[in-house]
C-alpha cells in the first residue's frame, strides 16, 4: 500500500494500530532511510480541529523537527511524524534503580527536546505524556506519536498545559517527594501543579532555576529526608568538618605562643639556699641581717 502527498510517497510496512477512528501506519520512503509514523485521521470533526489550527501550513512542518508533512488523502487527513525507538519513560524508570543526578540530567534533556523540537503549543500539549516520552539506550529523548493523541479528547486536553508537564516531573522525582528530601524539588513541582505554564521555556527557566539550588548539595544523590535527627547529625558533620580544617592552624598558633614565652621566660635552676648559725665559737643571730650564702 502505498499513501501519496503531492510531493512524497510513503510506502506502508504495516498497519500497527487503530485508536477512535485514528489508524497508524509504519511506513518507509524512497528517497530517505528513515522510518515514520503515518496517522490517518477519519473523523471529520478531529480534521475540522486540526485544520483551524493550520496543522497543514508548510511553516510548521518546516520548524516542527519531527514532523513532516500533513495532506489530505481520499477524504482523510495524514499526518507524517518521523519515527524513532526508545522505552517509555515510565517503563525506563521502573525497569531501573537510577540515581537522582542521572534523572535531574533526564528532566533537563525532555526540556531540551521538546524546546528542539519546536512544535505548536495544543501538539505540546497532546504529546506531553509518559507513554509519549520515550527514552533511548543511550538515554536520549524522543517523542512517540500516538492516534489516542489526536482524537477530540485529546485535542481539548491541550488546555491541561502545566497539569502534564507536572506528571511527567513527579514520575521523575516520585522517589524523591514522597520521602520529602528536598525543598527545591518539592517547590519545583507545586509551581508545576499550580501555576498556569503555557510556554516550554518557562518551565526549562523553572528547571533551571531548581537545578542551580540543588548545586549547593554537597552530594545530590545522599539526599536524606529533612527530619530533625538528620539536621543535628548535618549540623554535627558540619562542625566535625570545621574542626579539622581548624585544627592545623590552632595548633600552629599554639606552637609559636609556648615557643614565644620560653623565649621571654628561659628555665633557670633552682639553687639550694644554706643560713649558717654560728661560725666557729661565734653564734649568729637569725636578726642580724646577715646575708643567705648560696651553694
């Protein structure tokens, strides 16, 4: 089966799904090695939507990294993603024990693709799922498009901006605020929850604006839970490391102090002191102011 615009021709390897009248075609061009997702859309109102947000204007596909291309063909509307594998990210999360500098470095690079990718915001906002985000072996983030995705459901959904975005950030961090060891974090996601984001940069700003706070941990990954116990064996730790780095110049300056008073106070013998009583047959009187002879 082949599927036709006016400028490319997609050959179908095979027809991998169908959602709420949207179908799914995995298909291959001539011209290029590459490999795409190809979802025909039956439902005249989807088209209606998708088409009074201009999804068809080339500017899009020209600017929209992995999208190619959407045409009309035998009374339906194609849209052309590029395909690319990976695990989805709740999978790769589940099937992993990963260390929260390795997942801070993961939220930074979703950002960063979906900033790459450039995509209008209500797709953004379509694509903004778990089972959407799909990471590589080499831990690099790609995008999967789903038919559930472009249904009316799915398209109204595009409101729900920051509520999105907020799952995806707490499926990362789950571990981290259910234990509540970290303010940053915990902060970063209530704004999340709360604050009504619309734009990707906004929210990579946040991200960026926790990671700086997090910094200042000695260690990201032995964050512990803030309870008072942990803060007196912090504040212990702190005066324990206090201690040595002052113990090499107190020690110095206790040096020099006794070898400065030796210096102005040297050690003298103590001499044995002797009064005579009488010399010969004459008797000395203790009040006659005679003098002490030293030995």
């Amino acid at each position: 089966m082949i599927i036709s615009s006016l400028e490319h021709s997609y050959t179908v390897i095979y027809r991998s799904g169908e959602e709420a009248g949207v179908e799914r075609f995995i298909c291959k061009r001539e011209e290029t090695d590459a490999v795409y997702t190809l979802l025909r859309i039956h439902s005249k109102k989807e088209i209606c939507l998708l088409l009074e947000r201009n999804l068809l204007r080339k500017e899009i596909s020209s600017s929209f990294v992995d999208y190619k291309e959407g045409f009309l063909w035998k009374d339906t509307l194609i849209l052309v993603f590029l395909r690319q594998e990976g695990s989805p990210l709740h999978q790769f999360l589940a099937e992993r024990s990963i260390l929260l500098s390795r997942r801070l470095e993961l939220g930074k690079r979703i950002l960063e693709r979906l900033l790459l990718l450039n995509m209008p915001e209500y797709l953004l906002a379509i694509i903004l799922n778990p089972d959407c985000i799909l990471v590589t072996k080499e831990e690099e983030v790609v995008i999967r498009y789903e038919p559930e995705q472009f249904t009316i459901a799915g398209i109204e959904d595009a409101m729900r901006f920051s509520e999105y975005f907020y799952r995806i950030f707490f499926l990362l961090f789950q571990k981290e605020e259910q234990e509540g060891v970290s303010m940053e974090i915990h902060t970063f996601l209530e704004r999340l929850r709360q604050e009504p984001y619309r734009d990707v940069f906004q929210v990579y700003q946040s991200y960026d604006h926790m990671l700086e706070q997090l910094r200042g941990h000695k260690d990201i990954d032995c964050l512990r839970p803030d309870t008072f116990i942990n803060r007196m064996i912090r504040i212990g730790t702190g005066l324990m490391d206090i201690g040595r780095r002052l113990a090499g110049p107190v020690m110095i300056v206790i040096g020099m102090a006794v070898m400065i008073y030796f210096i102005c106070h040297p050690l003298q013998e103590e001499t044995e002191s002797y009064r005579f009583e009488r010399i010969g047959t004459v008797e000395l009187n203790k009040d006659d102011g005679y003098e002490v002879m030293e030995k």
